[in-house]
C-alpha cells in the first residue's frame, strides 16, 4: 500500500506533468466548471469515474455510493442531482453501475445488516419485484450480474420521475439519461440501451 509521502509525491509528479503537457491547465479549471456529464457509480474502488472513461477533470460531475443508487429521500443523492441539473446544466447524466458489486450481492443473498441493509433495502426490494425473473436463471453469478443490470435500469426510472429532472425536461433543457454497467473483469462499460431523454422517453 502506498504511504501518505507516496501519494503527495506521486500528486506532485502529476500536477508537474500536466502543467508541461498542458501549460494553463489549472489556471483555466480555477475560474470555471462546466462538466458536461455526471456520473453517478458505486464507491467500489475498482470502478473510478474518471480513469475507466477517460474524461479529465473539469469534464465529470461524480457522485458515487455504495451500489449507485439515487433514492428520493437521500439529501446528499438529491442535491448533487439538482446541482448538476439546475447550475452546471449537465447535458448527461449516466447511472453506471458494475458487474461483482458486493452491495447487489448482499441485497441477492439477503445478508447485509446494519446501515448498509438499510441503504440496500430498495434493491433487496427489487429483487423481489423480479424474483421469478432471476430463479429462472441456472447460477448464481448469472442472477447477481443480472440484478445489477436491473439495478441500473431501476435508478434510470427513478432518475427520470424525479421532481428536478422532470422540471429540467419541462423547460425545455436537453437532459439525457443513460444506463451503462462496467466489468471489472475486462476494464469495459456496456451500454444497457435504456436511455431517456424526456418525459416521455424522446
Ligand atoms: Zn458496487
């Protein structure tokens, strides 16, 4: 594990090499944000927003939380969105969940306790909503994949009926919302092609 000397010297060698590959990089971040996009993932580790996407800063809006999830009554959840929408004006917002995610499994095997069984609860709940769906398939890493699909695709749904998304879309701002899951296994974020541009689904 890197030590905290390490990770300073390793911050220093790349404000260095940004500087020389791009002179006035910092200075033009410093009086402005104008992300296009936000990103809404898990805290998993493995699956950084920036890294696996190649947007630089400046380009991204993130929040991230266990099993990216966007529950109505989440202040921190809400209020990233209605920044992002309301004052950044994010042309994209992407609901980008992964393969393996330890929170899915723990809503699938029904193990988790404590705070995080709570903050699961609406995937536990999902899972119930699709259970015939899921005990259709032969294993268990088939029905764990599966419920992260359905994860993303259920924030999706949940992101479009939300007060602030449906007043961005009512006055007319270009908001698109997209559905996309990473693999760990192979570095690649699959689009789950359930996209929603407006209220109706333009
Ligand atoms: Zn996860």
């Amino acid at each position: 594990m890197p030590d905290e000397k390490a990770i300073f010297a390793a911050n220093r060698e790349w404000a260095r090499a940004m500087c020389e590959s791009e002179p006035g990089f910092f200075d033009r971040l410093v009086n402005q944000q104008e992300p296009e996009y936000l990103w809404i993932g898990c805290s998993d580790s493995r699956v950084p927003a920036s890294q696996i996407t190649g947007l630089r800063p400046g380009e991204v809006f993130v929040h991230r939380n266990i099993a990216n999830i966007v529950p109505i009554d989440d202040l921190n959840c809400q209020a990233v969105i209605q920044y992002a929408v309301d004052v950044l004006g994010v042309k994209c917002i992407v609901v980008c969940g992964h393969y393996g995610c330890g929170g899915v499994l723990a809503a699938l095997r029904g193990k988790a306790t404590g705070l995080t069984g709570d903050w699961i609860s609406s995937i536990v709940a999902l899972r119930e909503q699709h259970a015939s769906d899921l005990a259709a398939l032969a294993t268990e890493t088939e029905r764990h994949d599966r419920l992260c699909e359905l994860n993303v695709i259920e924030q999706v749904r949940c992101l479009s009926e939300s007060e602030v998304i449906k007043t961005a879309w009512s006055r007319g701002q270009a908001l698109q919302i997209h559905a996309w899951i990473y693999s760990i296994k192979d570095g690649l974020l699959k689009n789950l092609n359930t996209s929603v541009g407006g209220p109706i689904g333009v």
